[in-house]
C-alpha cells in the first residue's frame, strides 16, 4: 500500500466521523428516564400472636424487574427473635418467648474466624421472619428457610445479602 493511498483511507474514516458527530436533536424522541423511588423510613409497630405482644418493624423496599417499572413493596421484619439457648459445646434448649417480644433488631451473630460487621457472641440461637403486610395472623403463607451455611468462618443471617425481606416483597406483589 502506498502512503498516499493510506493517507486517502484515513482521510475517509475522519470526515465519515466528522459527520456522525454533529450537535443536532435525535429525530427520535428519548425516553423520559422516571425518577428513582425512595422507600420510607422503617416504622416500629405491635402486633398479638398468640399470648405474646410482639413489637416489630414495618419495612418498605423497591422491587425491580426486568419487564416492568420499578415498585416499592412493604413487609413485616420480626428480627433477632431468641428461640434457643446452650452453653458451650451443649446441646440447646429451647426458651419461652415470654409475653413480650422486641423483634426489632438482628441478633449476634455467631463466633467466627473472619471479622464481620454484627456483634459476635455464643448467645446466638435467634432467627429473622419477614410477612408480607396486612396478612392475618393465622394466614397459611410459603415459608422461605434460609440456613447459614459459612463454615464457622464469616456471616450470619442478618447480613443484608441473605435478608428474606426481597423474597417476601416479590412473592407477595400481584
């Protein structure tokens, strides 16, 4: 190849650019890109379940999708609820859950090699549920059992990647 020809080449690469990049409006109209929603603040309520009062949280979050638009969705978090107590290297009993329940924080989470960001402690025998809002009491509902696996090393079920909160809120949504 000759440089001339080379030199025509580039020449005609750099005016085909040169036109494609003009400051014109599209003739297509772009799509109007929707606001992002924002979920409200957690909000603190009681609910009766059987002889016990528990205090829980009401929790909003977004659902995406891949074929509609984006929506927010609302569960009922019971978080950190003591089912279990043992002392080391004993088999656990089970405990009374009482009359009053605060199910409004996650639990410790187990001891483990890797730091983790929830307080470690052998006091962790506790369990997280997440319902849909406005489900009665009694309601037959599916169940989603998550079991932390980590081998003794790293996480706890209150680690917001395995929250069934997302789960619950698409399950439920019409």
């Amino acid at each position: 190849m000759t440089i001339a020809y080379r030199s025509l080449i580039a020449l005609s690469i750099a005016t085909a650019l040169i036109g494609c990049g003009d400051d014109s409006q599209p003739t297509v109209p772009m799509p109007d890109k929707p606001e992002p929603l924002v979920p409200a603040p957690a909000e603190t309520f009681t609910t009766q379940i059987g002889d016990a009062s528990i205090k829980a949280t009401k929790e909003e979050l977004v659902i995406t999708s891949n074929t509609e638009d984006d929506k927010l969705a609302s569960v009922e978090a019971f978080k950190g609820i003591k089912f279990a107590e043992a002392e080391r290297f004993e088999q656990s009993n089970i405990v009374d859950l009482g009359s009053d329940i605060d199910a409004t924080a996650f639990g410790n989470a187990c001891p483990q090699l890797k730091n983790v960001s929830q307080t470690q402690s052998e006091d962790c025998l506790n369990l997280n549920i997440w319902r849909p809002v406005g489900v009665d009491t009694d309601a037959d509902l599916p169940v989603y059992v998550f079991i932390h696996g980590g081998d003794f090393e790293y996480g706890s079920g209150s680690e917001a990647l395995v929250h069934g909160d997302t789960v619950v809120a698409q399950g439920s949504d019409d």
